[in-house]
C-alpha cells in the first residue's frame, strides 16, 4: 500500500467516524425530546386498533361539528357572559334633572343609530380582554370603542385622533383641539379607564414621584385630566372601568370626602382639584373578553338590562387594607447560609391578616366601630362599593317565601326566596344570603358576616316574581380551630341569615325583619373530631390539623409579646387596632427554625425517611390485558383499576410521569393514547402546540367577569363551551385538547396582585361554586380542568425565584384558600357515558354521576417552606379529606434538581410534571417508595383520562397505534443515505487497502530559475 492510500483510507474513515457519531448524537437528542420534535415539526397520527365487535366509543355528544361552529358558540357564550357579569355601579338622575336616570342612554338600539356619543380615551379602544390582550389587535375581537360604534352615532373627529395614539394624552384639551367645535352636537361622552396585569406582573404599588407616588389602581394624571376636561365640555360624563383589579373608585362616590365642594374633586396624591361635575353614570366591565364591546353597548342602549354584581370590595384607600404592608418583596437576610437548588435568595410572605380578606375585614370592622370597639373606623369613607353591589335599570324586592329549613342529617339549609320586579323594565335579580355567626372576645375569629349562597332569576318582566331556590352547606361556614381544638367548630349561640344585595346590606336590615331575616340557635359548641360530633357531613374522614410543622408553628396572638423569626402576630378582631398587620422587619427578615430550613435545602430521595415502603410492588404483570376503554366508568377504588396498573413497567409509568408539557403520555401496550393540554382559564393557546392555525374565540371573559354574573347555569355551558372548542382544536395526530390548565380559584388576597383576571374572587365559596359549575360543564363534554394554582399563589412577585414561603396559619388556609377548591372538589359533577357488561354478558351503554373535579395544579410558591407541589396538603386535606380524585400537575417546571423536585412531589401526591424531561425527570425510579407512588400517580393519571375525550373513538378492548412522525421519516431518509454512503466509502477504502484500486501518481516537477523568470 503506497504512503498515498494509507493517507486516504485514514482521512475517509474518519469523515465516515464523524458523520456516523454525529448522526447517532443528533438522533438520540431528537429521540430524548421526541415530544418537543413532534410538538414542533409534527406527530404522527393516530390509529385505533379494533377489537370490541363494532361497538361506538361515541361516548360524548357534541353540539359543534368543526372548529369554526365551536368559536361562534364560544363568541356568543363569551358575550353573553359579559352582558350578565357587567356592573351597574352608577346611576344618577341625567343632566338636567327631568328626563330620568342617565342609563341607559337610549330605550333600545333601535333609538341607539341616532344617539349622538363621543368616546374618550386610549383604553376604550384597547381595553382589557381578559389578561391583557387587545381587541384591536386580535381577530374577531370587538372592542369597547368599536362596539359603541356598531351601536351609536360616535363622533368621528375624536376617533380619528385616538387611531394614532399610543396611549391616554397627557394634555387631551390641547390633543383634542381640532375635534371641539363638535361636542355641541355629540354632548355625551364616554370614558374608558383601564388597567392591564398579568402572569409575573404584578400591579404597582407605588408609580413614582411623577404620578405623585400613587399606587397603579388609582387615577393616573392622565385619567385625572381627561375626565375633568369631558367635564368641562360635555352635559354627561359616563364612566367604563376595565379593569380586574379591584381600583380606587372614590371619585365615583360623590360623597367621598375628597368632594371638597359639589363636583369639585381633590386628587388625594397631589392635590390638585379637578372637575367631575358632570360624571352621571359608571359600569365596571373589566375583562369583559373577546366581545364585551358588544356587550357593553347592548347594555348602554338599553337592550339588555345590567344584572352584575360586583366579586370584590371596592376600597376607597388601598393602602389601608390590612393585606397592604404584607404584599411584595421580602428576602430573609440569612438566606446565603441555606444549601438551596438554584437560587441563593429565599423569598417569604407572611399573610398576616389571616380570615380577614376583602369584606370580611371591612364588615367586621364595621361591626366593631358601631360597638364602640374600632376607634376612628368609618366604612362609609373606607368601602366606596360593597362585595355584591350591582344595580339595575329597574326595581326588585326580595323576601323570603317560608321559613328556611335545616336538614339535621346533610346539615344543609334551604331558603325559598321570592324575587319580584317592582319596576318598570326587565331584568335579572341576584339574591344572596350571609351568615352572621356569635363572637366573643376569646373565641376563633369570625368574619361579621359571611356569603353562604346566592342565586340568579331568569329574565323577570315587570311585575313577574320567581322564587328561588338557594341551598347552604354549614360546612362552609364552620370555623376551624387550629389551636385548641385542632379541628372544625361551631360556636354555641344565634346564627342569623340576611337575605341581602351585598355585603353591607346586613346594616339596613331590622333584625325583626322576617321577611329578611332568619335566625338558628345552637344550643352547644359542636366540634367535629372523633371525640365529638365526628366529620362533617361533606367530609370523608375527620379534618385535623395537617400545618403544625409547616406553618402554624410560626403564629401568635399578638397579645403574646412574642416577636422575631417563628411569631407572626394573628390580626384580631378583639383589637384591631392594636393588632393592625405591619411590615416584616428586623429578626422577621431571619429564617432560623430547623423546619423550615430542611425543607428549604435540598432534598435527600434516598434518605430513609423518604422511603417508608419497603416491599416492592407488582408491576408489568400479563394477568389481564385490559386496555385504558376498558376503565372507562370504573370507580377509581375498584380492584380492576389494580390489575390494570400492575400491566405497566416502572419505566412507562415514569415516562408519564416525568412529561407532561402540554401533553400526556401514551402506552400504546396497554391502550393508552397520548393526549394534549393547554393554557388558560379565559382562552386557548399554547406555543408547543397546534392552536394558532385555528380561528379560535380569543378570548373568554377572565374569571371575575364569570364570578360577577353570579349565574352558575351560565358558568356550567362557558365551561361546555370550553370543551366543544377543544375537541375540535385538533393536533397533528388528530387527538384533541383534553386538558386545560384553568380555571383559576386562588383567592383576590389583594387588589395588587398580577393574577386577579384569572381567579374569580375574594370571597371563596363564590369562587368555588362558580368553579365547580364550569368544571361540571367542560368535564362531562370530556375537557379536564387542572384547577389553579393549589395553594397560596396569591402574588407573582418571587414565586419562581426558589419559590417563596407563604406563611399562613391553617384557620386562614382551611377558611380562606382552601375553601375554594374544597367547594370545586365536591361540588363538581357530571354525567359520563361508558360501556358495562349487562345480565347476558353483553357490553351495553350506560352512564353514571361521577367527580367532575378532574384536575388541579400546585403552585410555584411554598406552603410555609415546603414546595406547594409537595406539601402535605396533597394527600391529608386534597385526598383524604375532600376526596380529590382528580390530577394533580405541577406548574410549568418540575425537574430531579430544583426545588420543584421531583422525587418529593411524587413522594406528596404530584401525578404529573409540566414539562418535559425524557429519562430523566426523576432521581429514584427503583426503590419500592419510588415504584408504589409511580403507580398511585399513574392511577390518577389514567382514571381521568379514561374519563375524558381522550377516549373518543375507542370501545372496550381497542388499543391504540401511530403512524410514523414526519421528522422521524425524515430521519430514518437521512440514515438510509449516510449508511449507503458510509457502506461505499468502507467498500472503496477496503479496495483500496488491497491494491484493486489504484491511485495515480502525482508527479510535481521543481520549478527552474528560467520557470521563475516566465511570471
């Protein structure tokens, strides 16, 4: 072999080494994220392997036949939301006191074409949706200003000069010069005021010295100068908030203090004075969705007649809530000596007002003052509009039909409450019944009033009546007693029942009022434990405290005296004053308790107190061969969901585990199709998916608009609603959406917070009835809903820096955050089709009731200094106590090496991770602790999918295949020609090693000086 061919044989055998290492490497990642491939370059699609005898596995019925008739239904479903969810706030007599209230502005739209209207304001035409998306960007969409358009004579002049704003003007009486000699003729103006918040965008709580340091939910400058200059040159001024969080509405209030002179109002940030003399009218129409223009202007022009009600207190100064000074950022000082994950700092909030909340807070205070108990406290210059408030255009009175009955066995009270429309325009009336407990210094603390029900007539002509029909569990207005007692109570003494408008009406009402009025006495203290009454009724077994380890070690009466790290003080109502929440300061910026600080490090999956199992279970077993259609109906405690579990491997059930980005596993061995999940509660989308390629309704109105209606016969069909359009977002394997990542039930702690648009309220069991209502609508349609975030997300500042530590005691958890998802968790229900074997052996159709409470997602955040995903919460109050049956997925994250670990989640009750991380999402996939709590996840996993759209299409026994992805051909293409090329290049270099092939010789002649000389 010449020194040539030796030459070439090693070069070529190390391109072909190369080529073929870095093919192997570029097919093991691919392969490693097959997810990720097949999300962003395509699946294959689906097949569905027969073997049931032609039986149907049309186990749902769908009303929308393709994507565009499920977005009509959508769009329609979302304005009707917004017409029913839309508050009247005011309604004064019009400008010149003879011609009746103000709104709406004409009797109908028929009157509307020649109503003469001038809409102001940057946001009216790029309002709020729903988390911060504009119309006027988004297809489909009507805003506040387009809307009012379709409906009115506008005045074209001032529109032009908003179509190139950017945002309010600073100066409006010099950037609407052009546009004044047409304000004679359209005299009645309408502003927009609008804020935006959104995930990890917190509202501010201070804009700086150039707004006067005024919180983000007050009257900018800008707002402040465009209203008084509407005043100025128009008869009417009528108001639009757009807004989810709860802003400072004083100036709505004409009784408001800072009204130093009639219709002159004094800014309170910068004192100056500004004319709102002409303000007659207001609506609160934050995230009204997609087509609250519509909406909005249907309700302006009389044809549809507002019947919200307001799912928050409307404070007049925020920073005199009491949540106020334990909102935002807080870093404990000693965190660089804690052996965290990723993140040296340790972020904490300290939720020190405990049950006080939003109106418990503001009625209880009330109460107080009036005893003489709350020095200086005045709720008419702290509360602008009450939780409930809403008006209307017409007039209803409310009694009760009979006396309320109690049912001593379900512990469940019935009022029968007759609505009648005393005026003289239809409309829908909302009644809502609070509960007043007895208090005394001493005892647990107590909201003055609390809401237990509440219910919506059908459109009532004028003087037509409905009795209503409302049911209160005593459940959800128990105390819980962490300290004593450890356990749920009932106070000795008289429970009074208001039938009211909203929160405060409990000081208008005689309390020898029968008509109003219903009172219970209870003769003894009754405590729920084993030693008493046992559990309550909607309980499974007996609720007791679960956070003495986690958080209630850290609270204290503030009586105590205790102070620095390990004791926050409880706000109580025996002194408010005195106990007043303040901000953390000195040793409170200091973690010291062992506790906490384990809980904070990082986790040891192998430690023996991690692996309390030590018998393996069975796994991979051939005695059955059911399929996941078979499971389809069965009780989650049956013996055939044993069976079915022990047929999968270890490394399957991880699989699922460890991927649940946007999607969930399949295992076509034993029937299980992949499936697919998106974001949100008001709309779908997801960039990993195929959604964008669909016209799709974007967006739902956000969930304080839902909350608003106070309609649970609404929430149920948007939640059907939901599940039509996503059976019919089809992905490339043509399998559906099946999961979405909503509704959100976490609590309006305060105004401030970024995720308000997403979670329906302050008070819980509205949030929660009003969950489980469209849980119930989208469930039965096949749409599991991963309820969020679980628990204590109630700020997004810090939640995903190593998790802040939200410290709560378990009263206010039980009573508070809690509540809401315990009401979703049994109150949910739907009607699920499946197959049963009849007396002759045969499969039939049939169907049962069942949870419609299919899914859940845990937080970022800590519960007390445990990652919520993994706190004992999960599996002691979730599913031992309530019952949850559903899934549980962490939020987007999840890996062995940060503190959303893996391992421990599993270990707490977690089924599956939002992301996705291949083979490699867990640390311990072979300890018997490991493998037992893989099957319970995958149990979970499974009985909801079984019960979802997922199995559209697939009858008892069917198993399901896929075809090829397209990357995957591709891929298997380029193979083919790197091994044929590869096989040559071997077949010419062995040639060539043996002489059969020769290379010619390169002769390279030394140029000569006379060679040289030529150039």
């Amino acid at each position: 072999m010449t020194k040539r061919a030796k030459k070439r044989i090693i070069s070529l055998s190390a391109i072909i080494a190369v080529v073929l290492i870095l093919m192997t490497v570029i097919t093991n990642v691919m392969y490693y994220y097959k997810e990720y491939m097949d999300q962003f370059l395509g699946a294959g699609t689906i097949k569905t392997e027969t073997s049931s005898d032609g039986l149907s596995g049309d186990y749902i019925e769908y009303t929308a036949t393709s994507d565009t008739e499920s977005r009509d239904n959508a769009a329609a479903i979302t304005q009707e939301t917004a017409e029913e969810g839309i508050v009247l706030l005011r309604n004064d007599e019009k400008a010149d006191g003879v011609n009746g209230k103000a709104l709406p502005l004409v009797s109908s739209s028929d009157e509307a074409a020649s109503k003469k209207v001038t809409i102001l304001g940057y946001k009216s035409w790029h309002n709020n949706m729903s988390g911060g998306e504009d119309p006027a960007t988004t297809e489909n969409a009507v805003s506040i200003g387009v809307g009012l358009s379709n409906y009115f004579d506008t005045n074209q002049a001032v529109t032009d000069l908003y179509a190139t704003a950017s945002d309010d003007f600073a100066d409006p009486e010099s950037a609407l010069a052009s546009a004044v000699s047409t304000y004679a003729e359209y005299d009645t103006a309408i502003i927009t005021v609008s804020r935006n918040s959104g995930e990890g965008n917190d509202q501010e709580r201070d804009l700086g010295t150039a707004e006067y340091n005024r919180t983000g939910l007050s009257l900018k400058n800008a707002e402040l100068a465009l209203i008084d200059y509407a005043c100025k040159n128009f008869s009417e001024v009528i108001i639009v908030v757009n807004a989810a969080n709860t802003m400072e509405l004083g100036f709505l209030d004409p009784n408001d203090e800072n009204y130093k002179t009639s219709g002159m109002y004094t800014d309170p940030y910068s004192g100056n004075t500004y004319d709102f003399s002409k303000i007659t009218g207001a609506y609160w129409a934050g995230c009204c969705g997609s087509q609250g223009g519509t909406a909005l202007a249907r309700i302006v022009s009389g044809d549809v007649n507002p019947s919200g009600h307001l799912s928050d207190i409307y404070a007049r100064n925020l920073r005199e809530d009491p949540t106020y000074y334990n909102f935002g950022n807080f870093e404990y000082q000693n965190s660089s000596d804690f052996d965290t994950y990723q993140d040296s700092s340790v972020y904490f909030v300290e939720y020190e007002e405990g049950i006080y909340t939003g109106y418990r807070y503001y009625e209880t205070a009330a109460y107080e003052a009036m005893q003489g108990n709350y020095e200086g406290y005045d709720y008419g210059q702290s509360v602008v509009y009450p939780f409930g408030y809403g008006l209307s255009y017409t007039d209803f009175s409310m009694e009760y039909a009979s006396d309320p009955l109690f049912d001593e066995e379900t512990e469940e009270y019935t009022f029968a409450v007759k609505v009648t429309n005393t005026g003289e325009t239809a409309g829908k009336a909302v009644a809502q019944i609070y509960v007043s407990a007895p208090w005394e210094a001493g005892q647990v603390e107590k909201s003055h009033v609390q809401l237990i029900g509440f219910a919506k007539t059908q459109e009532l002509e004028p003087g037509a009546s409905e009795t209503l029909t409302i049911t209160a569990s005593r459940d959800y207005f128990s105390s819980y007693d962490y300290v004593n007692e450890k356990a749920y109570i009932l106070d000795e003494g008289e429970y009074t029942f208001y039938l009211s408008e909203n929160s405060h009406s409990w000081t208008e009402i005689d309390k020898e009022d029968t008509s109003h009025v219903w009172s219970q006495e209870i003769d003894s203290k009754i405590v729920y434990n084993e030693d008493g009454a046992g559990k309550r009724t909607t309980d499974e077994v007996v609720a007791t405290n679960v956070l003495d380890d986690s958080t209630n070690y850290r609270f204290t009466d503030y009586t105590e005296g205790k102070t620095g790290d390990g004791y926050i003080h409880n706000f109580s109502r025996k002194d408010f004053a005195a106990s007043f929440p303040t901000a953390p300061e000195g040793n409170d910026l200091l973690l010291t308790d062992e506790r906490a600080i384990k809980e904070i490090e990082i986790y040891d999956v192998w430690d023996e107190e991690q692996n309390e199992i030590s018998e393996m279970p069975e796994t991979d077993i051939d005695k059955t061969d059911y399929t996941l259609a078979d499971m389809r109906g069965v009780d989650i405690d049956d013996e055939k969901w044993d069976d079915y579990i022990n047929q999968f491997t270890v490394d399957s059930m991880a699989y699922m585990f460890m991927n649940g980005g946007w999607n969930e596993m399949g295992d076509s061995e034993n029937g299980v199709p992949k499936s697919y999940d998106a974001d949100s509660p008001y709309g779908f989308y997801a960039a990993q998916l195929k959604i964008s390629e669909y016209d799709i309704n974007v967006w739902y109105c956000g969930a304080p608009m839902v909350a608003a209606t106070f309609n649970t016969e609404l929430s149920e069909r948007l939640g059907s609603a939901f599940a039509e359009e996503a059976y019919q977002l089809k992905q490339e394997d043509g399998q559906g959406i099946t999961g979405l990542y909503g509704y959100g039930i976490n609590t309006h702690r305060s105004a401030f917070a970024g995720r308000n648009y997403e979670y329906y309220s302050e008070d819980s069991l509205l949030s929660g009835k009003m969950a489980a209502a469209e849980a119930s609508g989208a469930s039965e349609k096949g749409l599991i809903t991963f309820m969020k975030h679980y628990a204590l997300n109630e700020q997004e500042l810090n939640r995903q820096k190593n998790g802040y530590c939200a410290w709560c005691n378990e009263q206010t958890f039980r009573e508070i955050y809690n509540r809401s998802f315990e009401i979703y968790i049994k109150e949910a229900t739907m009607t699920i089709n499946y197959y049963d074997v009849d007396d002759d052996g045969e499969y039939a159709m049939t169907s049962k009731e069942m949870s419609a409470a299919t899914g859940l997602m845990s937080a970022y955040n800590r519960i007390g200094a445990t990652y919520a995903g993994a706190s004992v919460v999960i599996n002691s109050i979730l599913r031992d106590e309530c019952g949850f049956t559903g899934t549980i997925v962490s939020d987007a994250g999840g890996e062995p090496n940060t503190y959303m670990t893996t391992d421990y989640s599993l270990r707490r009750g977690q089924n599956l991770t939002l992301t996705n991380n291949g083979t490699n999402g867990l640390y311990d996939t072979t300890s018997a602790t490991a493998v037992y709590w893989l099957k319970q996840s995958t149990r979970y996993l499974l009985y909801n999918k079984a019960n979802s759209n997922a199995v559209m299409g697939m009858a008892p026994g069917d198993n399901v295949s896929y075809t090829m992805s397209p990357w995957q051909k591709i891929l298997i293409a380029v193979w083919s020609v790197v091994v044929i090329l590869s096989l040559a290049g071997i077949a010419y270099c062995i040639m060539l090693g043996r002489g059969k092939i020769k290379l010619k010789e390169i002769i390279v002649q030394e140029k000569t000086p006379e060679d040289e000389e030529e150039y």
